[in-house]
C-alpha cells in the first residue's frame, strides 16, 4: 500500500482497549492528535500519531501486530 496505516475509531478502541464510544470521546479531547482526514465512516488517523500519544500518555494497551484489536 501507500505507506500510511490509518485507523478509525474502532480501531482506536481496540487499540487503547476501550469501547468505540469511549474512544470518540477521547478522540475530542484537546490533547489527542487531529484526524488526517475523513470519510463518510468518519473520522480518520495515522496509527502511528495514536500510538504515539498513546504511549505518551500511558493509554497504550495493544501490544503491537498480535493479529487482533
């Protein structure tokens, strides 16, 4: 592909080991990284920019290619 893994709010759920929901309300938060664009499912992010604030702010509970979310 292009070089560029994006995920949705789904995936930033199972990344973070969080509801869909819970993770569209973090996802407003001002400290959590601007979406790169959208689609009509929704917003969209570089996986790298969440798992770097993840980390950051000690939210990070996937633990890298396991094959699952």
């Amino acid at each position: 592909m292009g070089g560029m893994d994006l995920v949705g709010v789904k995936e930033i759920g199972q990344m973070l080991g969080v509801s869909r929901q819970r993770a569209d309300q973090l996802s407003r938060a001002g400290d959590f990284p601007s979406p790169v664009g959208e689609i009509s499912a929704g917003r969209i992010w570089l996986r790298d920019d969440i798992e770097a604030w993840a980390k950051s702010t000690g939210r990070y509970a996937w633990g890298g290619d396991t094959g699952k979310g």
